[in-house]
C-alpha cells in the first residue's frame, strides 16, 4: 500500500510540474481544427519545438483536429481541452506501418515526464482505417498477414508508449480505434485517471492493455471495448508486470472484464484489483491466464461486482508456448465478490459480439484448473457470491460425477485457455481441478432453478478448508463433489 501512494505522490507532483511549464496553442505552430486540413507535420513540428526548448504543454481548443501518427516525446504534455477532437486520418499511409507493432495514432519510446489529459476526445475512426487496410492488403499494395480477414500487425492503436517513465493520462476519452486502444509496454510510473474508453468498431479493440510495466496506477475510468476491458500482457519472459492497482473502475467487454494474459512469458506480482464493476460482458468477468512460462504471485482482489456476465472466475495454468519452463499461480485473493451469471448471451446487441456458440453446453462454473504436476497454489475465495440461472439439461449436454466421467474430462493444457473450452462441465457453482492450499470461506453458490450438476467439484484438490460455504439450489442436489482429492476440511 506505501507503494501505490508513493506513485500517486510522484504523478502528483508531476501534474504540477507539467501546469507550470510554458504554454503553446496549436494554432501557434498552424495547426488547423476544420477537420479536413491533414496536421501530423504541424503536430509533430509543434512536439519537436516543444521538446528542444526543454519542455511545455501543447494546448488543443474548440475543433477537429485531423492527423496520422504523431510521436510525443520527452516533457511534452498534451491538452485538449473539452471540445478538441484529434481525429485519425483514414488513410492508412498516414500511420507508421512500417513499425509494427508499435503503429498508433500516438506513439513514444524512451520519452519520460509526458501526459495527454483534459475533457477532449482521440477518435481514430479506426473501422475505416481497419477496412482501408484490408483493401490495400486485398490489393497486394501492403504485406499484412490476413487472419479472419483482419490484418495482424499493421492496423493502428489509439495510444501506444514504449519503455516510457512517469506517464499520465488523465480524463480524456479515447474511441474507436482499429486495433487495442492504449497500449503501456514496459513503461514505469503510470498513471490512468478518470478517462473513457468506447471503442467498439472493430475486432481486437482491447480498452487498455498493460505490458510489463511497474509502478502504475489505473483508477476512477470507464471502459467500454469490444475485445478485453482491463488487460495485463507479459510479451517478455525477462520482464513481468508489477506493483500496479486497479481501482474504482467500470468496465464493459465482449470478451473478459479484467484479464491477465492470454500471453504471460514474463508473469506479474503484486497487483490490487480494488472495488470495480464488470457489467455485460461475454466471457469471464475476472481472469488469470498463463500458458506461457510465466509465474503469477501475490494478486489481490477486493469488491468486485459483475452483472450480466458470461463467467465470474477463471483461473488456469497452460503449457501453449513455453518451451524452457513452466507457469505457475500462487497467492491469489478473491473477496467481497458478486456475480450474476445470465442464461443467455450477456452480449447480444452490441456491434462487435463473443462468437456465437452453436449448442454446446450449459452454463459454465468459476474454474479453477491447473495442470497435471503443477497446481495452482494458495487461492482464497472469500466472502463471494455467484448467482447462476441454473436449470442445466442433462439432455442438451451431460457430464457426470463418477470416477471414469471426471477422468473422461481432456486437459487441454496446449490449448487456448478459455472457460468455455471443455464444453460441459459437471459442476454449476466451482470446478477445481489440480490446486492446492485452496480456502473457501462464506461462499454461496446461488442456482435459481433445479441442478442436475454437482455445486462443486474438486478433481486432484490436495488441502482446501472450507467454512460457511452454502449451496442454494431448488431440490437440492449434489454439493460437493471430490475426486482424487485430500485433507478436504469441511466446517
């Protein structure tokens, strides 16, 4: 805790560094807000002169303010004010396509004491960006890699900072970029405060990607994204993410609420996630994913509340690319958590949806599933609720509790981990398998109709105490179920 407001202190401290330095309009450097007029060279001149003179801020008013990629560099701070609108150009070649990943509308590496703030907007028109490209690719003009018709590299990002320090983005909405939003890679002392995200006219337009940075804090925002809201990456087996806090977050997603991974080579340590809402979204509203080798430690998380979400809990150990080592999860928290599974499509009616499942199970347990020899390790679920719509058909997908029914379940450790990936499961409420040091403590696992499925189910569990766990369902039914398990303490 000492930590996290040490980082608040410094970011502080450079907000009122940044409001002091001098001040430049754009229109200064010539900068035109009709919204037609191309401004990236304006732009990028008025950042330069700002940067050579030692610093200052570069203010946006009233106005359109159209441009390809800009790069923001050290001891520049942009601001637009409400009403300013810098606007992605719609033709591809107004970007840095030629350095992907990092193509953006705004891009920095190796900058230090940089912000954009202020009540203004990033629109990056990104499904017109999204669908030039893919006509110019369609073409043979670009050489980009094609999967499901979208291009894999060079589509633009709304924001993205490489190996950057002391970075602030505060009230500012970003919307509809053609790739992830904001991308933090390797960047330290961050702060995201009070901003929006809306961007939902594309596939893979994750809200906010962060990637092996230390010492960040993202707090009081809005995200609204078609692919994960809230997302930690580790690109990089020799980096990991660390000493961050999520707090004080709505967040809404076509794929997961708040996510680590998929890819996880580094891992990440020490990490709060502090009262924060998930509402609609397709798949898990909390995730912790590592295929990858990376090692997963010390994740704390406190009030979260999901509503109208496709899962409440996915914790899952991989063996996808990690070749020279293994992944791990040890010492993860989960308390004061409420959750309403949906028996529909929590998603439907957006622009861009979870794919559409074709028959193939029933509603989906919290999951807890490491892999044969390694476990996931020292998981306390306290003071949760999940609320399930039950009623699950053992005629439209089965799946018993018998010996030869759970060791009949794959384990799909190279696969891409998702909860929904071994179909039917044989609980409703918590399914288990390959863990240790397991507490459950003042659970309820709430189904409003009847339940063939077993509540829980604990496949190859080695030690879990379990106190004041409830199971309400209609009728009854099986609780717990344990396979394979040992020392399982029940009060």
């Amino acid at each position: 805790m000492k930590r996290i407001k040490a980082i608040f202190l410094t970011l502080a401290l450079l907000s009122v560094l940044h409001l002091s330095a001098a001040e430049y309009k754009a229109s200064y450097f010539g900068i035109k807000s009709n919204g037609t007029t191309l401004n990236t060279t304006s732009i990028q001149k008025a950042i330069d002169y700002i940067h050579e003179k030692g610093g200052g801020t570069l203010v946006f008013y009233v106005g359109r303010y159209l441009t390809g990629t800009i790069e923001l560099k050290s001891n520049v701070h942009i601001v637009l004010k409400e009403g300013a609108i810098l606007v992605g150009s719609t033709n591809i070649y107004d970007y840095n396509i030629d350095n992907p990943p990092y193509t953006a509308l705004v891009y920095a590496k190796n900058a230090s004491n940089i912000s954009i703030s202020g009540k203004g907007v990033i629109d990056g028109q990104g499904a017109s960006v999204a669908y030039n490209l893919v006509d110019q690719v369609h073409k043979g003009i670009i050489e980009d890699e094609l999967k499901l018709d979208r291009p894999a590299q060079r589509r633009p990002k709304g924001i993205y900072l490489r190996e950057c320090k002391n970075v602030e983005i505060k009230e500012i909405t970003i919307k509809n970029t053609a790739d992830w939003v904001q991308v933090y890679d390797q960047c330290e002392k961050l702060l995201i405060d009070k901003i929006t995200v809306d961007s939902k006219v594309f596939w893979n337009n994750d809200g906010l990607d962060i990637v092996d940075c230390k010492d960040v804090v993202v707090s009081n925002s809005f995200i609204d994204a078609s692919d994960d809201a809230i997302c930690f990456k580790s690109h990089d087996k020799n980096k990991r993410c660390e000493n961050i806090e999520v707090r004080n977050c709505v967040a809404r997603s076509s794929a997961n609420g708040i996510k680590f991974g998929t890819v996880t080579s580094g891992g990440y340590k020490n990490i709060r996630i502090i009262n924060n809402k998930v509402y609609d979204t397709f798949r898990s509203a909390f995730t912790i994913a590592a295929p990858d080798g990376g090692k997963v430690e010390n994740i704390f998380v406190d009030s979260l509340y999901a509503y109208n979400t496709g899962n409440a809990i996915f914790l899952r150990i991989g063996k996808r690319w990690n070749t020279d080592r293994q992944g791990t999860i040890d010492n993860v928290t989960i308390q004061n958590m409420y959750v309403e599974i949906p028996a529909t499509k929590p998603d439907t009616g957006y622009g861009y949806e979870g794919p559409i499942e074709d028959l193939p199970r029933n509603v989906s347990p919290a999951i807890i599933h490491g892999i044969p020899g390694v476990d996931i390790n020292n998981v306390t679920l306290r003071n949760i609720e999940i609320v399930y719509p039950g009623g699950s058909n053992p005629n439209y997908a089965y799946r018993g509790t018998k010996p030869a029914d759970l060791d009949g379940i794959p384990e799909m450790v190279e696969a891409y981990p998702e909860f929904s990936q071994w179909k039917e499961l044989p609980a409703w409420g918590l399914y288990v398998r390959h863990a240790s040091n397991l507490t459950l403590e003042n659970v309820t696992f709430t189904a409003k109709e009847k339940e063939y499925r077993a509540a829980v189910v604990f496949d190859d569990v080695k030690r879990a105490a379990l106190s004041g766990v409830k199971y309400n369902v209609p009728g009854g039914g099986k609780k717990l179920v344990k396979h394979k398990s040992t020392q399982i303490i029940q009060k």
